[in-house]
C-alpha cells in the first residue's frame, strides 16, 4: 500500500539498507545513469510479474 513520506525518509531507509529503490527509467536511460544499487524496472513494464522479485517485507521507493 502507497504510503506519502518526507523527502529525508527516502535517504534513511536507503542508508538503513531496508529499502529497495526501483527506478522506472527505460533501459538505456537507466544505463546512462541510475543510482547506486537501484533496480530497473521500465514503467511499460512495472506489473506483478516484474515486481515478483521484490522483497514482500521490505520497503520499496519508486523513482
């Protein structure tokens, strides 16, 4: 479920290593620059299937 958060929470979590950044860029945007340890999941492609790898505990930050 979404959840609104701050704009520091995301750098805590990820610092925390509790969360799981995915970004949404196409592929070869994401080749040319991603952040550190992000996931690439296209939003033509985000959907249960392509979001089954992802940890069910853990957060999750979309960018």
């Amino acid at each position: 479920m979404p959840i609104s958060i701050d704009r520091y929470k995301p750098q805590a979590l990820i610092e925390e290593d509790s969360a799981q950044v995915v970004e949404v860029l196409p592929e070869a945007e994401y080749k040319e620059a991603h952040l550190p340890g992000a996931i690439n999941i296209p939003l033509t492609e985000l959907d249960a299937v392509s979001t089954s790898a992802l940890a069910k505990d853990a957060p999750v930050i979309v960018y």
